[in-house]
C-alpha cells in the first residue's frame, strides 16, 4: 500500500512506525513486529497499574480537547455490576484532520490492542469503533482486520489463551461533525439525532446504554501498547515533561510536501513548516496557521516561532487541538478563510443551544454580506461581540470551537478586513 | 420490502451487534446501507428499518432529518462529493467546485437529466493533507486537479 506522502527523516515513529511496512494492515505483520506483547504484559499487571503506566506516560487525548488519558481511565468505575463498554471515536471530522485514517489503514491491530489494553484497564468485554461514515473503506478495513483477529484468537473467547474475553464492532455514522463530541456520538451510537448530553454525568460513570463506558480518539488508544510495551517513562522522554510523547500532525494548506507526521510534543512549529513539511511555495512568507484544527484560534506569522506542545499552545491563547496544523501564506484573504470557517460551523451546529445555533448563522451572514461587497464599519466589531456572546454558553464545545478562530482573526487580522469596509454601506 | 442477500446478512449481524434489546442502535447504520441498495432513504424503508429495529418510525424519520449523508431523493449513480474547507479552499478547492458544476451542468446536490451523476459540495472529509480532495460514492480522490476531475468524469460515462 503507497503511504499518501513521503515521510520525513525529522520524525520520530511510534504510533506510525508500521506505516509502509508490506501488508501493514495484517495481523501477520503487526505479531512479527512487537504486536501482543504489550497486551500479555497488560494481562499480567493489576488494573490500577495500567493505568498507571498510562498517567506516567503523560498521553493526553488526540482527538481534542487533549484530557490525560490515565486520569480519564481511571474514572471509570470498574467495580461496576453494569456492563462497561470502550468507545472509540474515529468520527474525524475536525477540518485539517486526517490521520486517525491512517493508523486504521495500515496498523489496524494497534488500534484493537490498545482496546484490548484499555478493556483489562477497566474490566470491559465489549467496545465499538465510531467511524464516521465517508470512512466507508476504513469501516471495511476495519471489519476485515476485525475478522482476522476473531480467526486466529485475538478478539473474542479467551484471547491470545490468556483466558480474556472481549468482542468489538464497527459502527458506522451517518455524516455529523457534531457527533465527534463525546455525548453526541453516544446518542448517535444509540440510534439517535447526534446532539451533546448534559454533563455530569460524564460517559466514564453513565455512557453508552447508561453504563460505564471509556471513550478516546482512535490515535489515544493507538499509544497504548507503546507505552504499556516500553513503559510509560519512555513514551513521556520522546515529548517534553507534561507533555509527552509523540502525535501525529497533519499538515496541509500552503506547503511543498503537505502529510501526515509524527512529530514529538514541544518539535518547533517552525521547523515543521520549513523542514518537515518542506516550506511555503513559490518563496511566499508565512501569514497565520491554524495550530490544531479549524476549531483553535488562528496564530499570526510572529507567533509561530514556538515549540509545539500543549502549554505553550495554551499560553498563546491556543491549542494543539487535534493535530491539524493548517498553514498559510501571505496571499491567504483572512476574511474569506473565516467565512469559510464559519459556513462549515453553521451547517455542523445540532441547532440544541441557541447561541451556537444563531450565533454561527448571523457571523455565516454576516461575514457573506462583506465578501458580496456590502461590508460596513460596525460590522468588525459586531463579529468580535456575536463570538464572544457565544463562549462558555453551550452544551457542548461547538460553540466556542466556531467562536474562537473567528475572535482570532478579528482581532489579529484586522487590516484585512479594511479592504470589504464599503463607505456607503449603511444601515437603513 | 426485500433486500438483496448480502444486505440482509449485514442486517442480521446488524441487529445482533449491540447489547440486548438495543436494536435502536442498528437505525442509522442500516439506513446508510440499505440507501445504497435502494437509492434514497424512501417512506417505505424507514417503516422497514422501524418495524426490524423495534422503535417508531418517526424515530426513523427524525434521524433522516439530521444526518447530512442521509437523503430522501435518489442522487447520481455517481454522487461527486467536493470537498471545499479551510485545507482544500486554500488550494483550489472552491475552483475545483466551480469547475464540477459547469462539468456537470448541476449545482450543489443536484442530479443530472440522466440520473448518472449528482454533485455536492462537502464538509471536511479527513483528506486535508492530500487536498484538494474528491469523494465519488466512497472512493477518495487526493491532489485533485480539474483536468484530473475530468478524467474521472469521463472515464465513469465510458463506464456506463
């Protein structure tokens, strides 16, 4: 299978080190490189030691919102008499994401190692895989990998004859960015529209079916058995301290060599874009990124000559959010990128709490009837007011995932806004 | 209604992956499937999908409603699905739209005279780095150039 682009001798591969091996995707190749030792290992460690091993590590979750896994394992309620169930969430929806695509295409059985890893970790004995539903050939790579394990002792009774039980499915959506929030794809899972629940209770303690039920991004429990296999120390080295580990970054928009790759926590922006990702075309200079999925605020040029890791992130106002690193230069019209933007959270918006609902439509209008030619003075300050009205006032984080790149830009890209400023268009 | 056979083994092993009694759970992954088969999410087949999954059909109906890949009329044999978000806006997502729809002669969800093609304009589809992307049915297409895209086009109506 050809990798979708070259990797680069700058990255460090744990979680993709499969990636571009012959038959990657089969359980042939992942037992002959490592595959199952973490698992057996696991069988033989208490539960409270997984998890452990976990929290050393120092992963904390890809998909997002970037939560310390050992802590979100260890909410769980395993002495629980209700089944519990583990989730995983490869709905990847987030705009400028596409590499839990990946890991399911050519190290399937990772992925059901590090679910088997967290079942031992919680005491579950069933899991399902939400992959979003223009995924169709990864849920029939899924299934196939699914199918393989099942043949040859892996998943089902008595696994890898350590006496563990645990069966897993594919469940496909249906097309909703919104059920890549927890709560939502639980109610998707369930058969229903995606809309967020309230929270508490949180899935750990009433998820999927009301039960205990452990939910991570497909890369989060990809990790796994790296860090049960080498320990959790090893993992947390390759990153920096609180911010361990390696994570896939995707990087697209104006670069030469736009992929997928795996970079440790606190690798220089900088160096992704020039070196990794081969630079920008055509000699153009550097005007904003987006750091980790459209959701983040946007970052200006100067601003980007940082490591990448989730603190630093968090102390420019931003987030490594998802690992999608979208990368633009100086001919990039600020104004159109955040129309774009907020087109796609409008159509997302479940439409549940009001001010993500009205909200992402009227900034839609508003920033449409600028680009049409009809922008007015008061419209730059009215589109900061509307986003900031919006923060903090949702179920879930839809909300502010549409408000935040928005504030960014009004607030750091206000020259570009100039040009859609019409004098006579005024307000009657 | 019937279904062929392959689809109703996966309605089977459908209704007998999730927990006991959960069956409500099955709804949105054999809409998607039997959409496939039947062509569009009709009346008819949310009764069925109700009726095997024990829930009411407006539970059904509801669910339609919601999910963007869901549609009550038919689409192409072909559904041309452009992706046109931040990634693939910033290299000519929104020209490779522009150019889809006069190759087609439709605008967004829209069919053509012969029912061979429909064309949509599309929310991220997890292609970014590999932009600008194409999804025809469930088939990716990365790097796309609209010479590429007509290629493609073209080689679906020799197909045919």
């Amino acid at each position: 299978m050809a990798l979708y682009n070259e990797p680069s001798p700058l990255e460090t591969r744990i979680v993709s080190k499969r990636f571009g091996l012959p038959n990657s995707a089969s359980l042939d190749t992942y037992l002959a490189t490592d595959g199952f030792v973490a698992f057996r290992k696991a069988r033989e460690m208490a539960p409270e030691q997984i998890i452990e091993e976990v929290k050393a590590s120092s992963l904390r979750g890809r998909g997002g919102a970037g939560f310390p896994t050992g802590l979100k394992w260890s909410f769980v309620p395993r002495t629980s008499p209700k089944p519990k169930y583990i989730i995983v969430n490869a709905d990847e929806s987030e705009p400028g994401t596409c590499k839990d695509r990946l890991l399911m295409e050519y190290d399937p059985h990772q992925l059901i190692e590090g679910i088997l890893i967290a079942s031992l970790a919680v005491d579950a004995h069933k899991g399902y895989i939400y992959i979003r539903g223009e995924y169709r050939y990864l849920i029939d790579m899924m299934d196939k990998a699914i199918a393989e394990a099942y043949a040859k002792g892996y998943l089902g009774k008595n696994i890898a004859g350590t006496g563990w039980d645990f069966d897993l499915y594919t469940h496909s959506g249906a097309g909703a960015y919104e059920c890549g929030e927890e709560t939502a794809l639980l109610d998707s899972l369930e058969g229903k529209r995606g809309v967020p629940r309230m929270k508490p209770p949180f899935p750990a303690v009433a998820g999927a079916w009301a039960s205990p039920t452990l939910l991570n991004n497909v890369e989060t429990y990809s990790a796994v058995p790296y860090i049960i296999r080498e320990g959790g120390k090893a993992f947390a080295d390759l990153g920096t301290p609180k911010n361990g580990g390696t994570r896939l970054v995707c990087i697209s928009g104006h670069v030469n060599k736009p992929g997928v790759y795996e970079l440790p926590l606190g690798f220089p922006m900088m160096k992704a874009i020039n070196e990794v990702a081969g630079g920008i075309p055509h000699g153009r200079k550097l005007k904003a990124v987006v750091p980790g999925g459209s959701s983040c605020p946007f970052l200006r040029a100067e601003e980007c000559d940082i490591p990448m890791d989730y603190d630093t992130l968090a102390k420019l106002g931003s987030m490594l959010g998802s690992g999608g690193m979208v990368v633009m230069d100086e001919t990039t019209d600020m104004v159109k990128v955040a129309l774009r933007v907020m087109r796609f959270y409008a159509h997302e918006s479940c439409g549940w709490c009001i001010p993500c609902r009205e909200g992402t439509t009227w900034l839609r209008k508003i920033l449409q009837r600028m680009v049409d030619g009809g922008g007015r003075r008061e419209d730059v300050a009215m589109l900061g007011e509307l986003s900031k009205n919006m923060l903090g006032r949702t179920f879930c984080a839809l909300g502010d995932a549409a408000a935040m790149p928005t504030i960014s830009i009004v607030e750091k890209f206000a020259e570009d806004f100039e040009k859609y400023i019409v004098p006579e268009a005024v307000l009657v | 209604m019937t279904f062929s056979p392959a689809l109703e083994e996966r309605f089977a092993a459908l209704l007998q992956k999730y927990p006991e009694g959960k069956t409500r759970s099955a709804v949105i992954p054999m809409l998607i499937y039997a959409q496939d088969e039947v062509g569009a999410i009709t009346p008819e087949l949310i009764e069925e999908v109700a009726k095997r999954c024990g829930v009411a059909p407006l539970q059904v109906d509801e669910v339609v409603g919601y999910y963007s890949m869901l549609h009550r009329k038919p689409l192409g044999k072909y559904h041309v699905q452009v992706c046109t978000n931040i990634s693939c806006m910033l290299v000519g997502g929104e020209e490779l739209y522009e150019h889809a729809k006069k190759k087609l002669g439709i605008g967004h969800k829209e069919v053509t005279a012969d029912g061979q093609f429909s064309l949509e304009e599309v929310e991220c589809m997890g292609a970014c780095s590999w932009a600008p992307a194409v999804e025809i049915n469930y088939d990716f297409h990365h790097f796309v150039t609209p010479e590429q895209l007509d290629k493609l086009i073209d080689g679906l109506k020799k197909a045919h």
